[in-house]
C-alpha cells in the first residue's frame, strides 16, 4: 500500500493505506484523532466535519490519497492548548450539546463560516448544513452569534 504525508493539528503524520482510503478511517482507525464522527459515510450528515487548509470539509467523503501534502485540523487542533477557542466557549456558554455526538462537526462548521464572515445573519447560520438529531439549532445559531462578538 502506498503511504501519504499530511498535517494533523500540527503534527507531521504518515499512513499507509489504500488511495481511496476515507480520511476518516485514516484519521480514527490509523492515528486515534477520534474527534471527527462517523455518521453516514456519504458527506450529508457533516458529524465528521473537520478543515482542510482552513476550510471545512467532510473526511468521511474525501479520500486520504487528496490531502497528501495538506493540513488537516479536527476538534481536538482547534484550543490553543488549555484556552478554548471562542466557539467552544460559546458552545459551553450556551449549553448547546445534548447527546454531544454531532458537536465537534457542528462546532468546526461554525469555525468555517466565522472565518468568512465576522457577523453572520440567521440565514448564513441556518445554511449550515450539519445535522443535529437533538434538534439543538437555536442553541447553536445563539453560540455562532456570542462566539461572533467575542472574535
């Protein structure tokens, strides 16, 4: 099997495994980055949700042979450390999670969509399109705008 280098929250790392690998399976399975969630396998549910050089993107879709070379960040690169990023204070302040298993997906989408747009509006929230079976989008959508105002 060929091996394929990329960053992971900052650590240089190599897999070997087959081109049309999952980076998921990649990510859990080979390294135990198990931040990321297994959902549907099909880049609809977005639980897996992690960045790509800065931009979201659904492991569970993207095989590991397309981020040779890259930067892949997940939930667990996101803190500084002990200081939480503001989403995830937020996230906290607000008492978002209930079953938690979408959450880390939930919390890098919100990562994304600040990183374009400093104040976004009810509609740009709502586009995100991770899925949360507790129903939790108000709580989420208060999170986004209180993690807005403190970046």
């Amino acid at each position: 099997m060929p091996n394929y280098t990329f960053t992971v929250n900052g650590r240089e790392v190599t897999v070997d495994a087959p081109a049309d690998l999952p980076t998921l399976w990649a990510l859990r399975d080979k390294l135990g980055v198990t931040g990321p969630k297994y959902g549907c396998g099909i880049d609809v549910c977005k639980a897996c949700t992690s960045h790509l050089d800065g931009e979201a993107f659904n492991p569970c879709a993207t095989p590991v042979s397309e981020v040779e070379g890259r930067e892949v960040t997940t939930i667990e690169g996101l803190a500084d450390g002990d200081e939480l990023h503001p989403v995830q204070e937020a996230w906290l302040e607000q008492d978002v999670a209930q079953c938690g298993y979408c959450q880390p997906g939930q919390i890098m989408a919100a990562v994304a969509l600040l990183k374009r747009t400093s104040n976004p509006t009810d509609e740009e929230i709502d586009a995100i399109e991770n899925v949360c079976r507790c129903g939790s989008y108000f709580r989420i959508r208060e999170a986004i705008k209180s993690a807005a105002e403190k970046m």
